[in-house]
C-alpha cells in the first residue's frame, strides 16, 4: 500500500469512527430527553459538560504529542527509544486518572453547588470513575496513530460509544420503572460512561498484544540502539509539545463556552433575558449539535495527518511534505463542503427532525455554514503541529479567540445573536488565513490554484439545487406526518446535493484524473466512471 493511499485509508477510518460516535451521541439525546424532565436533563448534561472538560485538559495535547514523537522516532529508525515514550506516557496516564477521578469524585458536591445545580451531584460522581481509564485510552490511541494503525482507534471509539450510549439508557430506564427520581436517573445515564471507558480500554489492549505479537516475529524484529532516554528528560520533551497543542485544540470549546457565557448579558438589553435565555437553549443543543457534524472527516484527517507530516519533516523530505500538505488540505475542503451545503439548505428539514420544534433554524444554517472555516483551521493547526509549529499555532489561536470577542461584542449591537454566530465565523477565518500564510513561507504550495473558480460554482449551483428541494420537500409535511416529510426531504436533498457537487467537480475540472490514479482502488472505482462528464478540453488541462 502506497503512503498517500495509507494516509487517506487511515483518514477514511478515523472519519467512520468519528461519524459513528457522533450519529450515536445525537441518537442518545432522544430517548433521555423523554426519560427525563428538566431536572434530569439539567443535571446529566452539567456532569457531562464537566466530564468532557476535564477529560480535554487530562488528554488533549499529549496523544498528538505522543503521535508525532512516536512517528519521529520510527521514520529515523529509532523504535527502543519511541518504546521508552510511550511506557512514560502510560505512567503519566495511570497517575493523572486516579488523581482526577479522585478530585472529581470528593468535590462533586461543590462542582455541583458553584455550577447553581446541586441535583447533578451525583452524577457528577457516578462518572468521576471513568476518568481512570480514559488518560491511559488517549495515550494508546496517540502511540498507534504514530504508528499509522488507525483502525485502533476508530473501533475503540466506536465500540465505547455502543458500550456508553446502551447502558446510559438501559439504566436510566431501568431506575425510572423502579421508581428513583430523575437526579438519581441521571447519576446511572452518566455511569454509562464508565462502561464505555472499560470497553474502549479492552480493544486497545486487545490491539496493543497484536502488535506486540508482530514485533516480536523474527522478520521484523528490530534492533535498539541501547540509549536509555530519562524519564525527566521525555516529560519535558512531552509538555513543551503538549501545553500549546492543548490551548490550541481547546479553539471550539472555548469558542461556545464564550457563546454560552456572553450570550445573554450581550443581548438581555435588546430582547430581555427571557429571550436571550431562549437563543442560548437554541444556540448550544441545536446549533452546536448540527454544526459538530461537518468537521468529522477533518477531524479524523488532522489526527491521521500529524505522525505523516511529522515524519515527512524530520526526514526533510520536502516534496513529500508539499504533496501531503496539499492532499489534507483539498480532502479537507473538498470533503467538508457537500455536508456543510447539504445541512446548511435543508437546515429547516433537518430542525423539524432533530428536534421538538422548528426554533432557531436559522442559527442552525449560519452556524452550520461558518464551519467549512474551522474545518480549514483545523487541518492547518495539525500541519503547523506535524512541523513542530505548535507554540506559533498557539498564538494564532489567541488572536483567533480576541477576534471572536470583539466581534461578538461590536455585532451583537447590530445583528443580534446572528452577529454572535458571525463573530465566530470570523475566528476560524482568521487564524486560517495566519495559519496559510505561515505554511506557505515553509513550504510553497498550492491549494487548489486556478480550480478555485469551478469549485465556487459547483459549490453554488449544488447549494441553489438543494434549497429549491428542500423547499418543494416542506410541503409534504401538508400530506404526511411532520417527521416523515423532513426525514424524506433530508435524504432527497442530501444525495442530490452531494451528487450534483461531485459531477460538477469533474465537469469543472476540479478533480483531475491524475490525481484519482493516486486515490485508495475503492476511490477509483467509484469516480472512474464519472470522468466520462469530463470535457476533453478540461482533461487536457488538468494539472
């Protein structure tokens, strides 16, 4: 298997995951959402905002981290000393999780008390045990994407979604019947968690005897160089990478807490803060919820892209780094678009769906669409991360975060929440836009050069269709049940939108056939046969 079909396949796996995980945590909010009243949704969701904060800051930095002085390690054929990181990283974990789990476990009642929801107490503590798990899960999932293996990762996460999903609602069913209260529901939904935390654990260790069982045959033994690297030595090594990758990949989450926090006093003056209460229950289920759909695949493409940058750089294997450089970064453009269009055109469709009412379907649209830029912000932080480029990344972050909040401020005055939703838009734009700049003054590259032209129109012309379906499509909740109509029209405007923008890309010239020869044979197959709508000229053309 060629490096760029490696690349895309691991992409590819890590995309599926992602995806899986994701329809499974939108699946999880329906039924709890009928399981519980407010108070039980109150108090599961603050232990599990809570739960995915501390778990960020335990984990976030350090598999990448880990990734991409793992992926060194190997491409300049030093594997004792890659071995010798990774031990060190599963020591940190170990301690970290019991420390965490133990702090979040003992001041429960104080997190819960500050947050103005006693009730989530206890399920703030029923997750607390999770967290012993999870450091160790993050570290192993780092060290086989710097070996390029990430079918571990991808089933682990998908496995621990099935495990957490199942039992957060077989046991916040099972103590409804029984007659407990809805604070006591929710501490046995959020001990679903835990489930989920000792399944992942299980196929990561299940992967981890499989290689180790390969290394060991003796075709591929390899020989170490006998350096004993000091633990000190690599925890330094480890921090001084890990501390900016961390401030850096906290860009979304700090771009909604900013949301959920300035949201009402913003614009309490305007509408009252009854009403901008109400944007903000709109603004993080809904909008939020939809937006996190279209940055999947470029997720998934910014984890399997650093241990391939980084060993690219450390070999100094310029031409190789371009290519990879301008692979990611068309897959992650080219890929992103039809969903952002497909969701953004039928945002009404997919509102009527998703949800209890129709509320907020503009949000969800504006939203949705300012997400084609965070999925551009994303893959260049992990090229800037692969080059060893993460204190600079870190800084554009910062300034990315200062754009977002005076832009909140300044637009909220004129466009209310929209202005809010804009403001956030404008930060991914932002530190894109730096981000492209400094890549470019590394390595000379080319996104997509004189193709921008036709993939604007394809872009426009699959949208326009999708609109005008979606809109035909709302009539039918006239002639059947609501629900039913929007399901339809979701499906019909979705595949239309996604096979109009790939025919147009091919007509365009957007995609050429030489760079399809290099695509994984299943890609092949698939696109082959459209390169007949291909004009002639257009093919002769093609870079």
């Amino acid at each position: 298997m060629s490096k760029k079909e490696s690349f895309i396949k691991g992409t590819l796996i890590l995309a599926a995951a992602a995806l899986v995980a994701r329809v499974l945590g939108i699946f999880q909010r329906v039924p709890l959402e009928h399981l519980f009243n407010d108070i039980g949704n109150t108090a599961f969701t603050q232990a599990n905002n809570i739960y995915l904060m501390l778990l960020t800051l335990a984990t976030a930095g350090i598999p990448s981290t880990l990734s991409k002085m793992i992926s060194e390690r190997y491409a300049l054929n030093r594997p004792d000393e890659a071995r010798q990181i990774y031990r060190a990283a599963l020591i940190f974990a170990a301690v970290s999780g019991v420390l965490i789990s133990i702090v979040l476990f003992a001041g429960a009642q104080l997190i819960a008390n500050l947050s103005g929801v006693p009730e989530s107490a206890a399920a703030i503590r029923a997750i607390a045990p999770a967290l012993l798990l999870f450091p160790a899960i993050a570290m192993m999932r780092g060290y086989f994407q710097g070996r390029n293996n990430m079918a571990a990762g991808g089933i682990s996460q998908i496995v621990e979604q099935i495990a957490r999903v199942a039992t957060a609602i077989l046991l916040a069913y099972i103590l409804l019947k029984q007659g407990y209260d809805n604070p006591t529901m929710a501490a046995g939904a959020a001990f679903g968690s835990v489930f989920g935390s000792i399944a992942a654990f299980a196929v990561m260790i299940y992967y981890g005897v499989k290689m180790r069982r390969d290394e060991q045959s003796p075709d591929r033994l390899q020989a170490g160089t006998g350096i004993k690297l000091p633990l000190r030595s690599i925890y330094k090594d480890i921090f001084t990478l890990s501390i900016p990758i961390v401030l850096a990949g906290m860009t979304i989450q700090a771009v909604y807490f900013i949301d959920s926090t300035l949201t009402v006093p913003l614009l309490s003056g305007s509408i009252g803060t009854a009403e901008a209460t109400a944007m903000v229950a709109i603004l993080g289920p809904k909008a939020q919820s939809v937006a996190g759909i279209p940055p999947v695949l470029a997720i998934a493409l910014s984890t399997s892209l650093i241990p391939v940058i980084s060993a690219a750089y450390a070999r100094k294997d310029e031409e190789h780094l371009k290519r990879q450089m301008t692979l990611a970064l068309r897959i992650s453009i080219l890929t992103g678009t039809p969903i952002v269009l497909a969701l953004v055109t039928a945002a009404h469709s997919v509102n009527g769906l998703l949800f209890k009412d129709l509320s907020g379907t503009g949000m969800i649209a504006l939203l949705t669409f300012g997400t084609i830029f965070q999925i551009t912000m994303m893959t260049t932080n992990s090229i800037l991360l692969g080059m060893g480029k993460s204190r600079t990344s870190m800084y554009y972050v910062l300034g990315g975060i200062l754009v977002k909040l005076a832009g909140s401020f300044v637009l909220s005055r004129f466009m209310g929440i929209y202005g809010i939703i804009l403001a956030t838009a404008l930060c991914f734009i932002f530190i894109t836009l730096l981000n492209l700049r400094l890549l470019k003054q590394i390595v000379p590259f080319r996104i997509m050069g004189s193709r921008w032209a036709g993939y604007g129109l394809a872009a426009a012309v699959s949208a326009g269709i999708g609109y005008g379906l979606n809109a035909a499509g709302i009539l039918l909740t006239d002639m059947m049940p609501a629900r039913l109509a929007y399901l339809l029209t979701c499906l019909v405007v979705g595949a239309a939108v996604v096979v109009v923008y790939l025919v147009l890309l091919v007509v365009f010239g957007v995609i050429s056939r030489q760079e399809i020869s290099g695509y994984p044979r299943p890609l092949q197959k698939a696109l082959r046969p459209l390169m007949r709508f291909q004009p002639a000229r257009v093919r002769a053309d093609g870079e």
